[in-house]
C-alpha cells in the first residue's frame, strides 16, 4: 500500500475507517499527529494529507491537497478466462497494479461451472482498490463478465480487437510472444485458467483475428502467466 486511497467526493478532510488502511498507518507507517500521509483522491489526483486525529479504529486526515495526475492506464485490455476463485484476488491486484484498462473474465471448457458463483467476484472492487494502492493510481480499470464464450468471441471480439493487436496465449504455439509482439499497436491479451484453452477455443480465437503465441517452453500458472505478459506490456510502455 503506497497511498491511502480517498472516495471521488473528498475535499479537503477525510475519515479512514476501513480496517487494513488503519492498520497500515498505525502499525507500518506507525503515524503520529501531525504526519504527512501520501493519498489520492477516486478518479482523481494523487498528493498528501495531515493527520490530525488517531482514533481506536479511524483516523482523520486534514490538508488534504492533490494535484499530481495519476499514471496513464496502458493501452491494454486482458481477456481472462476465470480462474480459481482463491487467485482472483492476486489476478486482479496485479492486473490493476500494472495498468491494465480493461479487463474482461470469460467462460472456457477448463473454467469450473461453480467459478461463476463464488462470493470472491462479488469482492472485484475491493482487490482492484488494494491494486490502485500499491501503484499510487486512482483510476480503475474496466471489468465485465462474459459468462458465454462463443458468443462473446463471434459477437463482440472483432470490433474490440479493432486497430489493437490481440494475443492469444498458448503453450504449444508456433510463434514466440516478443518476436510477434508489436508495440505500436494497443493490446489485447488472451489468457486462460489452468490447464489453458482447448484446440477449439484457440480456433475460436484465430478465427475472431487473435495471433497465438507461446512465453517459452515453460507452462506457467495463470497468476504467472498475467505477470509475465502484463509486465511485458508495462515495460515495454514506457
């Protein structure tokens, strides 16, 4: 957590009263009155604050002052095949934390029916606010549910993937990710849960405009996988 993130509608005061922003002032950053706290405001400007009163379970922060713009959101949208609910919270911190724009989670033959019902999509904000935190950004990224994956595919991916270059993800492909990867082009990336896309879905893909590529010939978890790829977006961003 690089800074305490505020609602869209603070002004110059703000009371933090959720329990692991008041745990990380009081026992990491160990604040007294009077400190300088760096924040940024929901869809707004980052900056600092002044603590001016240290409660049992909240603290207030005065002088809050922000002018310093977010950093810009890579030109990046991340088709994610949804995962075991126990990772969801890490995917989508990473996915924040490194910029990524959109992010869409859709069905595959080796997703889990019972995947669409777990309780930890209903906490997608919360882990995207922790990703906002730990890259001192204020902007969230996009997030739909596509719980149809043909349709999806047919439907709706050749006018996102439109003027962008879209990457499907996959072990055995014949192409190497960085030698297809063209950083003129915004990106779309394609990545499936474990166990990857089934010969089907990947002609799916190619068929909707997607190019397939392979990361080396090592066969990664997901959580690795959104790692490697989103961090090649980031570095090769800047």
């Amino acid at each position: 957590m690089n800074i305490i993130l505020l609602p869209q509608n603070t002004s110059s005061t703000a009371i933090i009263d959720d329990k692991t922003s008041v745990m990380h002032l009081k026992q990491v950053l160990k604040v007294t009155l009077g400190d300088t706290v760096k924040v940024g405001i929901k869809n707004g400007h980052l900056g600092t604050a002044v603590v001016s009163n240290i409660h049992d379970s909240s603290i207030e922060l005065s002088q809050i002052h922000c002018t310093i713009a977010p950093p810009a959101k890579l030109p990046l949208t991340v088709i994610l095949a949804i995962p075991r609910p126990k990772v969801l919270r890490r995917l989508f911190l990473d996915m924040t934390a490194m910029g990524a724009q959109h992010i869409i989670l859709v069905n595959s033959y080796r997703s889990e029916k019972s995947y669409w019902q777990t309780p930890f999509l209903t906490q997608l904000d919360n882990y995207i606010h922790e990703g906002l935190q730990q890259a001192c950004d204020t902007v969230s990224p996009t997030v739909s549910l596509k719980k149809r994956l043909k349709p999806f595919v047919e439907d709706e991916l050749p006018a996102l993937i439109a003027g962008k270059q879209a990457i499907l993800a996959h072990p055995y492909a014949s192409e190497q990710f960085t030698q297809v990867w063209d950083n003129a082009l915004p990106h779309v990336l394609v990545i499936g849960a474990e166990g990857g896309w089934i010969d089907y879905e990947v002609e799916l893909f190619k068929t909707a405009g997607c190019q397939v590529a392979h990361i080396g010939n090592r066969i990664l978890r997901t959580e690795n996988a959104v790692s490697v790829l989103c961090g090649h977006a980031l570095l090769t961003s800047q």
